[in-house]
C-alpha cells in the first residue's frame, strides 16, 4: 500500500466513524424531542398555542418557572419601598447613601 494511500484511508475511516455516530445522536435527539412533546402537550396547552412556542420552548419554560396552577398569589419576593414621587432617583440615592454613611461613622 502506498503512503498516500495509507493517509487517505485514515480520515476516510475517521469520518466514516463521525457519520454513524451523528446518525446515533440524531436519533436520540428525534425520541427524546418526542417524548417531550408527549409530555409538554397536556400539561401547557396554552403556552402551545402562543405563536412560536414549540414542545422545547413551553418544556424549558415548565421547568424554569414551574407547571401552570403551582403559583401561590402572594408575591415571593419582598416589596420594595417606593421613593416619594417629589423627589428624584438620584436625590433618593444621594439621601440614603448620606443615612448610611452616618449609620457607620
């Protein structure tokens, strides 16, 4: 067998063993896809039909922010105070930064 032969049969078997391989991957991405859409569909119909909200979007959104229904009505973080309207955010700032300052002397 020639050298150049010998070259070219390494990445031809190297590439050959890629394409089954991305084959394999390809397949599990299609059932796991599908086995999502099995279980997204009855638990967020109406996120489905947003337009452009497909199984993976609604099924990452399920997941961050939790299944429809599981939502207490009070809020889960505390309430900020509102600054008094009369004044400017900065002049808020200015007022509070200048309360702990003299807190910490």
């Amino acid at each position: 067998m020639s050298r150049i032969a010998r070259c070219v049969r390494g990445p031809t078997r190297i590439c050959r063993e890629l394409l089954v391989r991305i084959g394999e991957l390809t397949r599990a991405i299609d059932e796991l896809r599908a086995e999502i859409a099995v279980l997204v569909r009855p638990m967020a119909p109406g996120l489905l039909a947003l337009s452009g909200v497909g199984d993976l979007i609604a099924a990452r959104l399920l997941v961050e922010v939790g299944a429809p229904g599981a939502f207490t009505p009070t809020p889960r973080l505390p309430a900020m105070p509102a600054a008094p309207r009369s004044r400017s955010l900065r002049a808020a700032i200015d007022v509070t930064a200048s309360r702990a300052w003299a807190t910490a002397s």
